[in-house]
C-alpha cells in the first residue's frame, strides 16, 4: 500500500540510501528534516500525510507501525528496507545516515 502513495521526489548528490520521508505540511520538525536532507545532499522521496485521504493516511500508519514495530510520529523516515527514524533529533539523524 505505501509504494502506492504519489510521493514527491528530490534528487540530491547523495544517492547511496533509500530515504522516504512522511511528514506533515505544518509540522516544523518535518520541515527541518527536510531541510537537513537536503544541506546534506540527500536524494529521497516525501508525502506529507496529512493532505491525503484520511483513510489512505490511517492505511499508511498501521503499515508503517507493523513493518518497523514502532509507534509513527513525524517525521517517520524510513533508510532502506529496515532502518527508520522518528521525530527529527539531528544526532540521531547524523548517525543514521553517516553524516
């Protein structure tokens, strides 16, 4: 269900990790994660969840929650097939991703 969401694409210098963002259009933590990824030169894709539909939004969570075993908050980022991260806290972000 979520490789279904239209995501928004941004191409960076640093294509090694698959990075998906899902945030929300007013969350300001969201923005600055977005904002690190690109300082930092990250190619990755985004949805902010709360403009789609509200059962689509609710799918995405509960899939979200079962595949990582992890309660979502935003921004939730997914780094390949098995690393996430919740919530943006820079350091954590930094070691996630090897900045």
């Amino acid at each position: 269900m979520l490789e279904s969401l239209e995501y928004t694409e941004v191409h960076g210098t640093r294509d090694d990790k698959n990075i998906t963002v899902y945030a929300l259009s007013t969350c300001g933590f969201c923005k600055r994660a977005l904002y690190f990824l690109n300082t930092n030169g990250f190619s990755y894709r985004y949805i902010y969840v709360d403009l789609i539909p509200l059962e689509t939004k609710t799918k995405a969570k509960a899939e979200l929650k079962e595949k990582y075993k992890a309660d979502v908050a935003f921004p939730f980022a997914t780094v390949g097939d098995n690393d996430y991260l919740v919530g943006f806290i820079e350091a954590d972000w930094k070691d996630t991703l090897g900045v």
